[in-house]
C-alpha cells in the first residue's frame, strides 16, 4: 500500500526516476541493512540519472545527425593517422574545457563524418548541447531565416548551442554574402564555444574559398585558433565499411 501511494506521489511530483526504481532500491536497503540516509542518497541519485538521460535524449533529436555512430565503433584495425591515445582524448572531451575547435581532414570517404558524429552524440550524452550542420544546409537555413526576417534569433540561437559541426566545408568557393555569415557565427562564439570541422581541404588552402581576403583570414584564423587538426589517412573506409555488409545493402 505504501509503495502504490510514494509511487503516486513521486509521478505528481515528477520525480521518475525516484518512481522507476523505488521498488528496487527498497528492496536493496532491506536486504542489505542500508540507513534512511543511504537510501535516500541512492534514490536521489536514480532521480539525477533518469534527468541525465533524458535531456541527453532530447539534445540529440535536437542534434539532427545523419546517421548513428560510435566512438566505439572507430575500426582501428589499419593505420589511419589517428592513434588509440588521440582517439581517446578525443572521446574524454578535453578540448570543449578550452573551447578549442576539432578540424578533420581527409578525403572521401575517409571517415570524417563517421568520427565528427561519433564525438557529437559522445557530447550529446554528457548533455553538452550539439548541432550537426553540412555547410550547405547551414546556408540553406540562413537563407529561410533572412526571408522570415528572423535572421538575427536564428544567429543568436545558434551560437547558444556548445558545440557546431559543420560538415563538408570547402567543397566549393563561398559568396561574399556567405562569408560574412560565417564571420556572424565564428566571431560571437569565438572562445565561448566549440566548432569541429570536416573538410576534405587543408586549412591552408581554405583562404582560396572566399572573395575577400580579409574576411577568409577572419574565418581561418576562428577556426584554426584555438583548435587541434586531425588528418585521417588511408583508403576509404565507406569503402571498407561497405565490403562487410550484405550484398545489396548500402552504407548511408
């Protein structure tokens, strides 16, 4: 009886994860003679978790990545320029202590996508908020921003965001109008949040993308400073990845 009644009164309260494992937890500080204390620092704990996991849940639906993938599921069973320890620092996610961008180059198919994701949801479940973006579609939402006449709130709620992956840069030469977007983004969350950066470009050819000179050394020197270049090497591991599948199905 009493179990029904907590049990309805940690649902009104909203407290489920209090509500989800109270029986358990019940049963444990019987079988094992734990004080009132005890228990209550094991229920609030279950309580702390279930929100953890929660939000995490809903920063990653709000992250819109392409596809899952894990740090975990990193295959290192050929040389790729990334070694176990970099992997993982990469995964401890040192870098978003110094607000430090994460650049990965490589070239199609290399796996940049498959790693910047990886880090993203490892971010999303530390309830670091996190956005993935191909470049394109990030000037694609800007346009639609502009026209609504909301282009300042969609800057703004955007570098409210932690972490920004901008996936694909420098597949193609960027207008002067895209440029200075990129300045809006780079120049309010310079040092107060994070960018990580797939490009099959070096950095230092990223200059040649943009009219003015200027305006690409203000993008370049955002994204290189403070921030660490991973270059991922070897063949392709779409290529690799899709020779293990079964025949027919494809990677996305």
């Amino acid at each position: 009886m009493i179990h029904d009644q907590l049990k309805k009164l940690t649902s009104q309260l909203r407290l489920y994860g209090i509500s989800e494992g109270f029986e358990r937890r019940s049963e444990q500080a019987a079988s094992q003679a734990l004080s009132s204390a005890e228990f209550l620092r094991l229920i609030l704990e279950d309580e702390v978790q279930f929100r953890k996991q929660a939000s995490a849940k809903k920063i990653t639906t709000r992250a819109k990545f392409r596809f899952i993938a894990d740090v975990e599921d990193w295959d290192q069973s050929f040389e790729r320029g990334l070694t176990k320890q970099k992997l993982r620092e990469l995964a401890s996610l040192a870098f978003i202590q110094n607000n430090e961008n994460l650049i990965f180059v490589g070239g199609t198919g290399a796996g940049k996508t498959h790693l910047s994701v990886a880090i993203g949801r490892r971010l999303c479940a530390d309830n670091i908020t996190t956005v993935f973006l191909p470049v394109n579609f990030l000037f694609e939402e800007v346009q639609a921003a502009k026209v609504a006449g909301k282009y300042l709130l969609y800057i703004k709620k955007l570098n409210q965001t932690k972490v920004i992956i901008l996936d694909d840069f420098g597949l193609r030469s960027y207008s002067h109008e895209e440029a200075n977007i990129l300045v809006d983004i780079l120049e309010d969350r310079h040092r107060k949040g994070s960018v990580i950066v797939t490009s099959q470009a070096d950095p230092k050819g990223w200059g040649k993308l943009f009219e003015d000179p200027l305006i690409a050394e203000a993008i370049v020197n955002r994204l290189e400073h403070p921030g660490q270049k991973i270059t991922i090497m070897g063949p392709s591991y779409r290529e690799k990845l899709q020779k293990l599948l079964p025949k027919g199905k494809k990677i996305d």
